[in-house]
C-alpha cells in the first residue's frame, strides 16, 4: 500500500514509538501486535532535481557555464557549515604558549642580582653566594625560550662557572692535602713547613686569581645576549673592575703570607694570631669588591626588567644584537 502522494507507508508501534513495514503484524523491535488502526506516516521522498534548460541563443554566440549546483543544506543558517575556511579561521589544534622556560630565565636573573647585591657583604656574603650559584642554574634551565645565540653563550657561560667551580674545589682540596702533609711528614722543621706552607698558599692565591677571571667572563655571557647596550658596557665595566680588584688584593697580600706563616711556626707551639691578622686585613681590604658586586647586580637587573617588559622578543636593535 501507498501513500497519495507515492511514498511507502509505514505503522507505529504504541509501545516503542518505532516505525515499521505497512504489512508488518508484530514490532519488529520490541514485538508488541500492531493493530490494523495503528498510526502510519508518509516517508518524504527525494524532491526532484530541476535542470535549467539552457536558452536559446542567437547564432555565433558561446552558451554560459551553468552555475555548480549548491550543496544540500547551504546557506546561512545551514548546520556542519564552518563560518570561515580552512586557510584563513583560527587554528583550535595548536597548543598555548607555554612561558615555563621564560619565567626560568627571569628567576635566574633575580636571584643573580640579588646574589651580586648581597656577596660583598661580609656577614651575609655566604647567602649572596649561593643566591649568584643557584641564579645561573635558573638561566640554563631556561636558555631555549630565546635564540639559538642566547642558547649557546648561557652553555659557554655555564660551562665557564662549572669550571671555576671545579678549578677552585680542587685547589682548595689541594692546599689543605698539602698543609697536612707537610705538618706530618717525618722529621719537619717550623721552618721547613712555614716554607712549604708559603708555597703552596702562593700558588693557591695564584689559581684562585685565575678561577676568578673564569667566573667573571662567564657571568658577562651568561645574559649578553639578553641585555641592551646600557647594561652590556655595564657587565664589562663589572668584568673589568672585578679583576682588578683581585689583582690588588693579591698584589698586596701575597708578600705578606710568607711572613705570617714564619711568624706563627716560630715557636715551639702555632701561634694563630699572624694569620689571623692577615685574614682580617683581606677582608677589609674584600670590601672594595662591592664595586664589581653591585655593578653585576645592576646589569643583571636591567636585564631583567627588559625581559619582563618584551617576553621572548628580542628587539631587532642592530647594534646591540649586531
């Protein structure tokens, strides 16, 4: 059986509400009997396509490229239609920004500054140091959020302040291995350990100089790509100071330990006061480098603020970035 209008029929199930075959008996979903007086509808069927037929057209002249048929569904409320296309929407796929990497960047430099601001200060010199050892750890962790300049000279500066910081352990271990082996070995003279002890502090004050310039020529690198022009000649100017300031310091100190440790092995028993007096005059005269300190301190800091300022952009200034 038909509908008018052409269309299969079909009969509802009171029960499930689903459709079934006109010659259907029992639901074929849930098998409820389905009466003759049952609800039937209509299925709609396809609507016909109507072609246009092209119009009659005077002699000579070419017929116009009919236009592509629309969609089923086109138009401005149609649904499953993305409002924009492919190349020019917004991409939902890509991931947020992730800044872990930038706010590494910018710790490293704050505790490197304060680091620097508080290392000259003799009483609270020991957090000052370790503040400006754990700052560059901060930087290496986050050297891939700029370029790959910036990633190379943080690897160079870090490798620098490792190795500092290797050279000066191992001198340390070295003196203390030396001071104890003289003062145990068989038959040792006050003079003869005051003579090695002089050695092998000299040599030691040496090294330490030059660990030292080690550390200031990776703290300079450590942010030079980062840092505008200011705070470069800034950096160098704290490089510079930095070393000559310990060439001072050993200059003058260096002539007097060999005394000091005559003066405390010429008894029978150590005698401590010589050297500590000594140590007392290189700290006084350690004070003087509160001037490389605070001038690190600053650089560090600009750098900071500039960071904070501009994220990851490095700003395409050709002459401090040239």
């Amino acid at each position: 059986m038909e509908a008018p209008d052409g269309g299969p029929r079909e009969r509802l199930c009171a029960t499930c509400t689903r459709l079934n075959p006109i010659g259907s008996v029992f639901c074929a979903f849930c098998g409820t009997p389905l009466p003759e007086t049952s609800l039937a509808r209509t299925r709609p069927t396809a609507a016909p396509v109507v072609v246009p037929s092209s119009p009659i057209l005077p002699p000579g002249e070419a017929s116009p490229a009919p236009a592509p048929p629309l969609p089923s569904g086109s138009g401005a409320g149609a649904q499953g239609t993305a409002p924009w296309s492919s190349t020019t929407g917004p991409d939902w796929s890509l991931p947020p920004e992730d800044d872990t990497e930038l706010r590494r960047t910018q710790t490293g430099l704050l505790l490197s500054a304060i680091g620097f601001g508080l290392s000259w200060i003799p009483e609270i010199g020991v957090l000052g140091g370790f503040l400006a050892f754990v700052g560059p750890i901060f930087l290496f962790l986050g050297r891939d959020a700029f370029d790959e300049a910036h990633h190379r000279l943080v690897v160079i500066g870090a490798g620098l302040f490792v190795l500092s910081t290797i050279l000066i352990t191992v001198e340390s271990v070295s003196l203390a291995g030396a001071i104890v082996q003289a003062a145990t070995a068989p038959g040792a003279t006050p003079t003869g350990f005051a003579d090695v002890v002089t050695g092998d502090l000299q040599a030691y004050f040496l090294a330490l100089l030059v660990t030292e310039v080690i550390a200031l020529v990776g703290q300079v690198v450590l942010i030079y790509r980062l840092a505008d022009q200011i705070a470069r000649w800034t950096l160098w100017l704290a490089a510079a100071s930095g070393l000559g300031v310990s060439v001072l310091l050993y200059d003058i100190l260096l002539p007097q330990i060999g005394a000091a440790v005559h003066q405390a092995t010429n008894g029978t028993a150590i005698d401590t006061g010589p050297i500590d007096a000594l140590q007392n005059q290189a700290q006084l005269l350690g004070a003087v480098k509160f001037i490389p300190s605070l001038l690190f301190a600053y650089a560090y800091w600009r750098t900071r603020e500039r960071i904070a300022r501009e994220g990851t952009r490095l700003p395409g200034e050709a002459p401090a970035y040239g």
